[in-house]
C-alpha cells in the first residue's frame, strides 16, 4: 500500500509518500535505481532528483525512520542496536579475539547507518585523502579538491547548551549552509580536566579541530548533532526533498539481485535490480534507462554483487551461481576499526552513570528534550576526542611498515565517555565513572565477507579479522598503556580513582594483551569490500568514478569502495563525494 510518511522530523508539510509494497510501484521506467538508503543512497538519491528529467527510486530493506522514535534523541543511540532498524548480524569466530563471536549491527532502515550510529563528525587526516588521490590516479580525490565540498555539506550550530565555543572549534573551516547541522557537545566537568591535562602532559597536545586535516591532538567531539537532534543522512538529504514527484521511495524491500539488460562492445549491461520482500514471497524487477548504484554498505554490496554473478569465479561457483563478471577482489580487503572501552572508577556525582540507574531522572530527561531538544538526551554519549601515533621508534616498525597515510596521520583513537560504558560487561549499580575508549585507526589485519548460501536474505558470513595482526594486537596495547598516562596526569589526581574490573589486573603487556583479546570490539566501521583502484587496473572492484569494472551500467557509492578504512569515524568522509552537490535542492 502507499502510505503518507507524516512524522513530527519534518519541518514544513510534505506531501510525497514510500512505498511499502513494491507490487504498487509505478510501472513507468526510472532513470536512476539507488540500492540502500543510507549515506552513499540519500545523498544520491537527493542530488540526482534534483534534475526533474530524472526519475529516481531509492529501495531500503528497513522501515522509515520513523518507525523508531529513539532515532531523533542523541542520548538514546545506544538503545538502537540490536533493534528493529538494525542489522543484528554476528562475525565469524574472531581469532584475534580469543574465538569470540561478536555483534555487527549496521543501519537497516532510511538513513542507513547514520541512523543508528553515535553521530560522531570526522574528516580524518589530509594525507587520507591525498592517498587516496594517489592510488587511485585521480587527484579528484586529494585533500584539497575535497575540501570545498567537505565544508559546503555542513552548518555549524550552537550546542544544545548554547555555550560559547570559543576555542573549542575553528568556524573558518566548517560550512553554515550545508545540509547537515554539526555541533559541540555540552559541557561536563570533565571537560576542563581533559584539557588541563593536555597542558601537563605533553604527549597529548590541545587540538582546537580536528577536522582541519592534522587531527593529532587531543579536541573536541564534533557531532552530527544540530538543535538537539540527530542529524542522519535520511533528515539531512531526503526529507527536505520528499515533495519531489520524480522521487520514489520502496521501503520494507532487499534487492535481491542486480540483473543483466544486455551487452555493449562485449561488456555486460546491468540496468536491472530484482527486489522481495521475503524468500517466499514475489520477486519483482525494476529496470533503470540510466544507471543502477549500489549503495548497500560494505557487508551487503559485495554480498549482492556475487548473488548477481559479480566476483570470484571459484567463491560463486560454490553455491552454483553463474559468474557473469569474474571481480576476484568483490568481498575481500574488509577493514574495520577496534574498539576497546576502558571503564575508571571516578570521585564524582557529576556522571551520566545516574541517568541510567533512576528510572525517574531518566523520564525528566525525556521529557525535557520533548519539550525544548535541551538536557542530557540532547548529546551523544561521547565527550572529547584526541588522535595519536605511535612513537616512531617503536618496536613494531621494525617488523611491520607503518600503515598509516603520512606523518600527521593517528595510529589509534581516544574518544572519552562522562559515564560507565562498554559493549562487554555490564554497567554496575553503582559508583561512578568515566570510560576512555581506545580504538585502532590503521588495522594491518584484513578480512572479508563470502557468501553463506545463494539465499539473499540469509546474511553472509562476516570476518573482519579483528586484531589479527601483529600490529593491530601492539597498537591497541599501547592505546591502552597511554589511557593509563593520560588519567594518571595531575589534573586527575583528586578525581580518578583507579581503573575498573579486569583492567585493574593488567599488570604486564602480556596482561594487557589478554584484556584487549577479551574485551574489545567494534566500531561499526566496515569498509574497502569493493575497493577502487586505478581505471584499467586488474585489481579492485570500481575505477575513480565509481563504476564497477567491465561492467557498463553499474555504480558502487559507499564505504565498501574505499582502500583503506580512513582514520576517523568515516560517516563524514566518504558519503558526501565529489558528486554531490553541497546546497538542498528546496521543493518548489
């Protein structure tokens, strides 16, 4: 059937609808068919409607944001996994983790994973970029050509506190017309012993931003935070569109299938997508005049490209699925970031600890954000953020070349919670704290997604090889070790206390290591499972453009295309690509 989407995210009236049935889809022909709603898929589907000679159908295998009232509350961000707009898939047995099997939610629903993530805003070093440029042969993809547009998708808002912020952003570098509102977080009392401490110690040095392409230092959190509300790619990119006639969203569906139309100069055409709604019941097809892009993430991209006969010739075979494009490279290279949270003891009242415990000061929160989008459930859960290198003397260079993209690029990640927090254990039910989490930015370890079955809605098999290098396992060692220093610094003295559980214990660095193989995760950071390369290259899955080699037709715009996972939370940076207009096309 199709329904009206009214929902209190919308500022002004709309009058366009989703599509929750496919079998009711206009049956005339759409120019562009965009695979996945989040960011890659909303900020197509945004800029390629904005020309009304297009038709554009944007197909999501979640619901509508809408579904989910905990979406809108920052606070609330950790209650979205597992949940109805989650993917709650599990990895293999990690190795790195001592056999664990883990947790690997992603954003199942309109706006993807900036939906359900924790909103954190980072461009990530410069020099990410620039090498991006340099493998790729195209320097469209530097630093300095990106920049513009990198800036243009923002507008920088107060916090939800309105403080002022002076020195502790720079404006020049951010944009005040974009689509996305980016914000500070509020300020705690944590907050000044951080920085007095990176007065004192000076491994950990002041960095006014973050995102002016020298992330090393210690700053604070931008978020895609603005007036007290999540700012996801579906809220910044479709709703202000969704009066545009040319515009059909079909939610609820999984494109099970990109599908061959024909051939051209011995290429095969893919301008077909094949959609369901579940194994049983009705396949359907969709063909574009134009253009098929696949916008599905870095597990379920190259997951569909092997279901449609796109990859290793030996892997699909397996499963007796006709290899149409033999792409070797489509599933493997994956990458993503670990992330270990490091609970303290503190001597403070002053946490977020309280909220969780009193169901009451619980309900006065909720309700205040109601009321004004103000208080605790109008910030994230993360407070500041500081990006760091190893040493470069450090034993690990002598087995290992350094993987980051230059001398001004983080090996690890700090980013600092006022409250207990950790995806392993749970909070106590008492006491006070702050957790430090520790995250590997540049993992040497590489996994991959292969098929489970030729079932499209079974998930595939998901091992992104945690910890399973040399260097990963040392980085995470040391991350920890410098969270160690770092409360240690005199501006904790009267206020940390000690470390909590298991990492009180860890002594040694063979201690340590078994803390890190027991307790840590991930971030939620999958990518580089279809990695472009040079145009003409044998290697990879896309060329600079986007577009899946020897093929014609067919596009790839999401995390799974980039080479190396960048060093920063990437929702920021790789979403917004040299495509994409900055400015919202208003409905007229």
């Amino acid at each position: 059937m199709r329904l009206p989407l009214i929902s209190l995210l919308f500022l002004k009236s709309v009058f366009a609808a989703v599509y929750t049935d496919p079998s009711l889809l206009p049956n005339s022909p759409y120019t562009y068919i965009v695979v996945g709603s989040g960011p890659g898929g909303s900020v197509l589907a945004n800029r390629l409607s904005a020309n009304p000679n297009n038709r554009v159908l944007l197909i999501e295998v979640g619901p509508s944001d809408t579904v989910n009232p905990n979406i809108r509350v920052p606070f609330l961000c950790t209650k979205l996994v597992p949940a109805d707009v989650s993917w709650n898939d599990t990895t293999v047995p990690q190795t790195g983790l001592g056999g664990r099997s883990i947790g690997y939610p992603r954003g199942r629903t309109l706006g993807g994973s900036s939906s359900i993530n924790y909103m954190v805003w980072t461009r990530g070093p410069a020099s990410d970029f620039n090498r991006l440029a340099h493998e790729t042969g195209d320097h469209g993809w530097s630093w300095k050509s990106l920049r513009r547009i990198l800036t243009g998708v923002e507008t920088l808002v107060p916090p939800p506190d309105g403080h002022d912020t002076t020195g502790e952003i720079d404006p020049s570098i951010h944009g005040s017309n974009g689509p996305v509102k980016i914000s500070l977080h509020d300020k705690t009392a944590f907050d000044s012993r951080i920085f007095k401490a990176t007065s004192q110690l000076a491994e950990f040095p002041f960095n006014r931003d973050m995102n002016s392409g020298n992330p090393l230092g210690i700053g604070w959190t931008q978020f895609s935070i603005g007036d007290g509300q999540r700012s996801s790619a579906s809220v910044s990119y479709l709703t202000p569109v969704l009066c545009r006639p040319n515009l059909d969203i079909l939610v609820n569906t999984l494109a099970t299938k990109v599908v061959q139309t024909g051939t051209q100069d011995g290429l095969p055409i893919f301008r077909g997508v094949e959609i369901a709604q579940s194994a049983s019941g009705p396949h359907f097809s969709r063909i574009a005049t134009k253009e098929v892009i696949i916008a599905a993430g870095a597990v379920n991209t190259p997951q569909l490209l092997m279901l449609s006969g796109i990859g290793d010739s030996a892997e699909l075979s397996r499963f007796n699925i006709r290899t149409i494009v033999d792409l070797p490279d489509v599933g493997k290279n994956m990458q993503d970031h670990v992330l270990l949270l490091n609970p303290f003891w503190v001597n403070s009242s002053s946490t977020g600890d309280d909220i969780g415990r009193d169901s009451r000061r619980s309900k006065d929160g909720l309700a205040q954000w109601e009321a004004s989008h103000t208080g605790p459930f109008a910030a994230s859960v993360g407070g500041n953020i500081g990006w760091f290198r190893l040493p470069k003397h450090s034993s690990i260079f002598r087995q290992v070349r350094d993987p980051s993209s230059g001398p001004h690029a983080p090996h690890y990640e700090f980013l600092t919670v006022n409250q207990f927090f950790s995806s392993i254990q749970a909070p106590p039910s008492t006491g006070h704290f702050i957790t430090i989490a520790t995250i590997v930015l540049t993992p040497t370890s590489r996994g991959s997604i292969t098929l489970a079955s030729a079932n499209p809605f079974d998930s595939p098999n998901i091992d992104p090889a945690l910890l399973n290098s040399d260097f990963d396992i040392f980085t995470m060692r040391e991350a920890v070790k410098a969270a160690l220093r770092f409360v240690a610094a005199p501006a904790f003295k009267d206020y940390v206390i000690g470390p909590f559980g298991d990492l009180a214990e860890a002594k040694t660095d063979a201690d340590i290591e078994a803390y890190v193989r027991s307790q840590s995760a991930h971030v939620f950071h999958p990518a580089s499972t279809a990695y472009m390369s040079r145009k003409g290259s044998k290697r990879g899955v896309v060329n600079p453009d986007f577009s899946v080699k020897k093929t014609i037709g067919l596009r790839i715009v999401d995390g799974s295309v980039l080479p190396y996972v960048p060093a920063a939370h990437p929702s920021s940076n790789h979403l917004h690509h040299r495509g994409a207009s900055s400015g919202v096309d208003p409905c007229q």
